[in-house]
C-alpha cells in the first residue's frame, strides 16, 4: 500500500512538472517558501503605445509617472523594490515586440530614485507582453528570495500576445505559494480584458483595481503598498489636569 501512495505521490508531481512546462510555470530546484523572510516588491508597469492616449487633459503615462512619483516616497526605505517595464520596444517582428519585457531597476532597498529614472527615460511604444513579463519576473528578478514575492502590475489593457495571464497564474499556484498580484486596469472598458486581470489578481489571493481616473489610479497603488508603508511615529503630548 505504501509502494502505491508513493507512485501515486511520483505521478501527480510529474503531471504538475508536464503542465508546468506546458505554461512556462518556473519552480527553483529545492524550491522553499519561508513567509517568516519577509516581502520582496517588485512593480511590473506598462509601456505599451496606448499609454501615449489622453486621460483627464493629459497622456496616461504621464498620469502614471505623477502617480508613482507620489507613491514611492511612502514606502519604507529599508523595503527591497524594483522595477520591471514592458512594451518599450516595438521590434522588427509581434515575436520581439512580445518579448519586450525588461528588468529596469533591479530589486533593491532605497531604490526610489532608479525608480523613478528608469521610468523617465523610457517611453510608451510597443505591445502588452503581460504574461511574458510575469514569467521572466518570477523566474528571474526574485532570484535567491524564499519570501513573498508581491508584484504590482498595472497596465491599460489586455494581453496582446497569445496568451493568457490568468491560465498562466491558475498553473503557477498549483506549484507555488510564495507570489502575490496584486492588479491596476487602467482605464480598461473592455469585460475580458478585465475579466482576464481580476482572475491574475485574485487567483493570487491579490487585489485588483479598476481605475477609471487618475484617483482612483493614485487609491489603487497605495492601498496595494500598505504592507511596506512607512510608519509614521506620533508624539503624544500628556494631557494637562
């Protein structure tokens, strides 16, 4: 009996490796989560062309840069973030143009002003790789982290590229337990397309955000940071009797 449990045990680890595979699900040999080792944040953002669209008298990835400019200084200084960029590139060929995915501002702490230069140099110009970008993040920025991995992505639209982040993510939490999504659609109308994101976020136990205005923009992003806040001490002044 215990000879079959442990084929059993082999084939069902096996069938998950070969749909993993399948998915291009990444699992680090001796793969280990250990939730007592803090949290690594990395923000996945989109520079896709439709960013260059206008939103409240202004283009939305200027919107995006005030809003991130805004937001980073609210995070503790000691907290390891970074910063991945996707669709800068637009590429000879829809094959380069769906790997334009790029690591921007590796994952460090007081890493606000890379941040933020990174994301100044470069500019809205390509396709919405989100599941290639998703999968080059976890299989390569986390790297050597046995923490949560948390990840904000915000994007303006939906998968472009012939796949599918929530099939994707559906794959990956049968292996792993250690990634969190948390989601902003940015000014999306499209019901798949947000159907599509609220599943990568909420498959992840993440939080998803539809922001239709530049506030609701600004809400999603700080309520997303509030693990990694600063916190701010108050002075108490006694009370005179």
């Amino acid at each position: 009996m215990k000879k079959i449990l442990v084929l059993l045990l082999i084939i069902f680890l096996t069938i998950n490796q070969c749909f993993a595979a399948k998915y291009g699900v990444y699992v680090p040999q001796n793969y280990y989560y250990n939730p007592d080792a803090g949290e690594r944040l990395l923000f996945i953002i989109d520079l896709s062309n439709s960013m260059n669209e206008r939103l409240e008298n202004d283009t939305k990835y200027n919107q995006m840069i005030k809003t991130i400019k805004e937001i980073l200084p609210k995070i503790a200084p000691k907290t390891e973030i970074g910063l991945r960029i996707y669709g800068h590139r637009i590429g000879f060929t829809p094959i380069e143009a769906c790997r334009a995915s790029t690591l921007a501002a590796p994952i460090a702490p007081n890493n606000t002003s890379n941040i933020e230069y990174s994301l100044s140099k470069h500019k809205p110009r390509g396709m919405t790789p989100i599941t290639f970008s998703l999968k080059q993040a976890i299989k390569y920025d986390f790297m050597g982290f046995t923490g949560k991995k948390h990840i904000i992505l915000l994007t303006d639209g939906g998968e472009n590229c012939d796949e599918s982040p929530c099939k994707f993510v559906m794959e990956l939490i049968k292996i792993r337990r250690d990634i969190q999504i948390d989601v902003i659609a940015f000014n999306i109308d499209n019901n798949s397309d947000l159907e599509q994101l609220r599943c990568t976020a909420l498959v992840t136990s993440g939080k998803f955000y539809n922001a239709k205005t530049t506030a609701q923009l600004y809400n999603g992003f700080n309520k997303s940071i509030d693990g990694v806040k600063n916190v701010e001490a108050k002075i108490i002044l006694p009370t005179m009797k």
